[in-house]
C-alpha cells in the first residue's frame, strides 16, 4: 500500500518543475517570512555510524501560539544535493516535497538536470513517504530500504544573536556580546530529515553537500 501511495504521488508531481530561489534565516528578502525559507542545513553521521543523517529546516520564527497552523508548502521541493567527486556539481539528489499530510522522498539518484532547475525524480527505485508530524503529536518516523524519514515541528536548534549582528553589519557595534541574545530561543521551525546509508551514496573520501528550496513553476 505504501509503494502505492508513492507511485501515485509521482505521477502526480512528476510533471512539474521546480526553480531554486535565495533562501537563508530570516535575512534574504526574496523569501523573508515565506515557506521556502530555508533557516539551517545539518549533515552529521547517524547513531548508526553507517549511516549519513541530513536536516533542512524551514520557516524560521514559528512561536508555539502559530507553530501548530504552520504546515509544509506543496509548492516548495526541497533538495538535497550530494557531491562525490568533488567537482561542487550535485551528483545524487534526495527530494522531498510534501502532498496532503505527507512527505515523499525521492533518491538518493542521480538528477534530471544540475543547477536551479529541478524535476521529481519519479523513476527512482529509492522512494519513501511519511506521515507529517503535526505540533504537539510524537514523531512519526517511516523506515523504507534501510533509510528513515521525519518531517515535522521541532525547536528551532540554532544560537545566534541576530540582532547585534544587524548592528555590526551597520556599523552601530564592533562585535558580539559575551554570551549574547539568543533570537531564536522558544521559537520553532519545520524539518526534514532523513537518515540514508553511506552504502548508497558511494564514491570515496569527502563528500560536499548542500540544500534548495525550489519553487513550483
């Protein structure tokens, strides 16, 4: 059943095609306050020490009273990129775009095209589907040919003092108090993560990767 529900998302968004657009935490006005603003990106080996884990989270700012009226935009794909021959071009991509509730994921494999332009990788034989965890709910973690997914709420992770980093940028402060402001405690963001073996990624020694958010055209 699950395998269906994959296939049938495929089918649907196979045929559209998605551009990237500027995306950083809450700084980049092309996407400051939208769906498609990519705060943080993580990568850091698994529990499981086989395996690779990688994080993209979006939509930075959410207090606890709109956290749970946040959900995932089914016209952003987010993308990511996986380097093994260090020439900073993707070779393998994982997608992940979200459908009625859900999060589906393609890859890793190989992508239909490098740079800004993308398209769902519908005929890849790695593919997987989970639940959305809503705000509140237990994580709801999906397991499919040795990876595993999340997509959700969670606590925004990352400390920085934006503010007195604005006013450095302007000139109004020559550097960072010690400890500082953190303007993102008590706020949350929405992940995505999916946890891959290194078995499936292959090539040797240091990888690069990286993340898009892509917009539906």
């Amino acid at each position: 059943m699950k395998k269906t529900k994959i296939l049938i998302a495929t089918a649907i968004l196979g045929i559209a095609t998605f551009v990237a657009i500027a995306a950083d935490h809450i700084d980049a006005p092309a996407v400051q306050g939208g769906t498609s603003d990519i705060t943080d990106f993580y990568a850091f080996r698994g529990e499981n020490t086989s395996n690779l884990v990688l994080v993209a989270n979006v939509q930075g700012l959410l207090t606890p009273g709109n956290t749970a009226a946040a959900s995932f935009d089914e016209r952003v794909l987010l993308e990511f990129n996986i380097d093994t021959d260090g020439d900073n071009i993707e070779d393998l991509v994982i997608q992940a775009t979200p459908r009625d509730g859900k999060m589906y994921f393609f890859g890793p494999t190989g992508p239909t095209s490098t740079g800004l332009n993308s398209t769902i990788v519908s005929t890849t034989t790695n593919a997987g589907v989970v639940d959305i965890t809503n705000y509140g709910e237990t994580a709801m973690i999906e397991e499919f040919a040795g990876m595993k997914f999340f997509a959700g709420p969670r606590d925004d992770p990352f400390f920085f003092d934006f503010n007195k980093y604005t006013e450095i940028i302007a000139g109004d402060a020559t550097g960072f108090a010690n400890p500082g402001d953190d303007t993102f405690a008590g706020s949350n963001v929405l992940s995505v993560v999916v946890e891959v073996p290194k078995s499936m990624i292959g090539g040797s020694g240091t990888i690069n990767t990286w993340v898009e958010s892509k917009r539906k055209q």
